[in-house]
C-alpha cells in the first residue's frame, strides 16, 4: 500500500494535470458535438473509455520511469482525475431511472463497465507491447 505525503509539488502537479484535464474534457464535448433524439448519455460513455484506456496505458508506461509518483499525481491523479466524468455518468443514469428511462439507465451501467475494463485492458496491453 502506497503512503502519500502531501507536498506543494504534488498539490501543484495535480492542480496542473486537473485544469489541464477539464480543458480535454471541455474540448471533447465540443468536437463530439452532435444531436440525437436518443437520451443515451455518449459524450459521457466516449468520455470514459478514453480515459479508462489512458489510465490502462499510462499505469503501464510509468511504473518503472525514475519519476513515476510525480507523473502519476500530474496524469492519473490531476489530468485523468479531472477528464473522466464519472461522478455525470452516476447522474445521468439516476436521472435516466427517474424519467422512467429504465433500459436505457442499465443499458448506460452494462456498455460504461465493459467498455471501461475493456478500455483499461487494451490501455495496459498496448502499454506493454511498446517497448
């Protein structure tokens, strides 16, 4: 089990991999810009596989750099931390539930976890694969 201390390195790495990573997350959202009649949360499920596949890869290709807790606070903790919308998928499927969208609220829980452990998956696969 890891021991993190809290240092204004870290605080400051994590505050720069955070504001970095809301401005991905905004830029997505605009160039996935399209309208459909469907309630089905995309943005949101594309959102999260991109970032389950970067923290599959990312843990892969930092494990061994000589500065892996300052890249894993400024990428996974900061940037990917900030990326991922995890907290709007939970929302969007309540609400999904709540409008009576029933099927589409689990149909949003079953593609979000397979795709995420898949994009996981495939991150650390192709993580190890570049050598």
């Amino acid at each position: 089990m890891s021991v993190y201390k809290l240092s204004l390195t870290g605080v400051l790495l994590v505050i720069a991999g955070g504001a970095l990573g809301s401005l991905f997350r905004y830029l997505v959202t605009l160039i996935t810009n399209y309208q459909t009649s469907s309630p089905f949360p995309y943005k949101t499920l594309i959102i999260n596989m991109i970032g389950c596949f970067l923290i599959g890869f990312a843990t892969i290709r930092i494990q061994h750099h000589a500065n892996h807790q300052m890249i894993r606070l400024f990428f996974i903790t900061g940037f990917l931390g900030a990326f991922t919308t995890f907290s709007a998928y939970g929302y969007e499927t309540v609400l999904l539930y709540q409008s009576g969208h029933i099927k589409t609220a689990l149909m949003n829980i079953l593609a979000s976890t397979v795709s995420g452990v898949l994009a996981v998956i495939s991150g650390m696969w192709i993580g190890l694969s570049i050598r």
